[in-house]
C-alpha cells in the first residue's frame, strides 16, 4: 500500500472520529419564547421540576421519594418563599441532599398578559428587580448565581422579551415540557372542566413516554411543591410509582443543571 493511499485511509478514520465525538459533545435542546423547555432528546434523562411560592406539603413525601431513589431534583422558589419561616429548615435540608435551589419570581408576578403573551405587564426595571430580589433571598442561603442559573419564571409564563432580560442578567430562563398535563396538578374540584385527577394525569405521563418517539427523554417535568388545601388528591403521592416505572424504563433523574449543561 502506498503512503497516498494510507494517508488517505488515516484521514478518513479521523474524519470519522471527529464526527462521532461532537455527536456526543453536542446536545440539542427545545426552546419556546426564547426559553429552554427540553434538554437533549437522545438522553433517557428527566429533571423533575418542583415549584412553589409558599404552599410546602409535598416536602416530606417529595424529599422521601427523592432519597429512595438516589435521584435529584430541581426547586424554583419565590421569594415569598424562601422568606417563609418555614422554608429555611426545608430549603437547607433540600440544598445538604444536593437538589438545586433556584429563583421563580420574588413575588410571583404575572409578567405578560395571558389573552395576549406579547404584551407585557412589567418594565423592565421591574423585572429586574423582581428577580434579583428573588435571588437576594437565595443569597442569605448562600445560593448564588453562579450556583443557580436556570430562572424559572412565576406562572410558567413569559415571552421573548422576558427572556432576553433574563440573559441580560447572565441567566438562562427555562420552563417545563409541556405534553403530559403534569403541570394541573395545581387544578382543585371546585374549577370544574379545569379540574385534573393526579391519576389521570400519572397516565398521561405514561401514555407519553410510550406513544412519542423520543418518549421522556430530555423532561423538564413539573410537579408543584404543595397545592391549595382544597384539592386532597396530590400527584407528588404517585412520585415513588412513577420514578419505579420510568427507572426500569432506563431513565435516570437528574438536576437541571445535570440535564442542560
């Protein structure tokens, strides 16, 4: 064999090679508005997204779950929130085990109109202001920026233009993978129509991740921390099930920042 020829064979390989590796090191991720709502969809893994801004049942049953499992999750908190007596013992106890802690609004505003989205509710230095007080109540936990840089906006609702401010303050603003209706189980009876049963949304879950392609793949899925006292029926009671189900379905559940860095 000639050298021509074997030179050609060598650039052949590591054409090959160099295809293959920025393959693996490169990760594709759906946005909406400007906002991250899916990770990678070649990864069988789910970030379980926790948000409240004070209501705080879940904890003991969530924490529990989350430890049997070895699994890790991800809790965005207003700052009425983290300004609640009550949330310091769980926000250090959640922050010792590893979860990520992050921002969701300091006092859960509304930032665009929901009958028309690009019409915004707050100025700009409002909302600036809103979210670097939220993360101001963070720091006195000693979560930074640095530590936390996926923002979460309060009502999981914003546009492009909320989302290029949260650039400007060198976070990144992410929301939950919408599909399965996870995101109800905030809904009460008295809502009527509106109203999701936490067993039919844990079918929904499922019925999902076995109809669709890419089934959970690359989730941002959302559970809330705690509901109104009137709805008795609470999805985080199904989170040992549904974590049994999809692990032996070969999904591992990660932090956010696990799932999009």
């Amino acid at each position: 064999m000639n050298m021509k020829l074997i030179i050609f064979f060598i650039t052949c390989l590591l054409s090959i090679y160099g295809c293959v590796q920025k393959k693996e090191i490169t990760k594709e991720f759906e946005y909406m508005q400007g906002g991250i709502v899916r990770g990678d969809k070649n990864e069988k893994k789910i970030a379980l997204v926790f948000t409240s801004d004070g209501y705080d049942d879940g904890y003991e049953t969530i924490s529990t779950t989350l430890k049997k499992h070895n699994a890790k999750g991800s809790f965005f908190f207003t700052g009425n929130a983290y300004r609640m007596s009550k949330f310091k013992t769980t926000v250090d106890a959640l922050k010792n085990d590893g979860h990520y802690l992050g921002a969701h609004s300091d006092k859960h505003l509304l930032y665009c109109a929901w009958e028309k989205r690009d019409s915004l509710l707050v100025t700009k230095n409002e909302y600036i202001a809103d979210v670097e007080n939220n993360y101001a109540e963070m720091q006195k936990f000693g979560i930074t920026k640095i530590a936390a840089p996926y923002y979460l906006p309060a009502f999981e609702y914003y546009n492009d233009t909320i989302s290029a401010w949260t650039r400007e303050l060198g976070l990144q603003l992410v929301n939950f993978t919408g599909g399965t209706g996870s995101n109800a189980d905030y809904t009460v009876p008295s809502m009527g129509e509106k109203y999701r049963d936490s067993k039919t949304i844990y079918n929904n879950i499922l019925k999902y991740e076995n109809e669709k392609p890419d089934g959970l793949n690359g989730f941002m899925l959302l559970i809330h921390f705690g509901v109104d006292p009137e709805r008795t029926d609470k999805l985080y009671n199904l989170m040992d099930k549904l974590i049994t189900c999809l692990k032996n379905k070969g999904y591992s559940f990660v932090t956010v920042t696990a799932l999009l860095q």
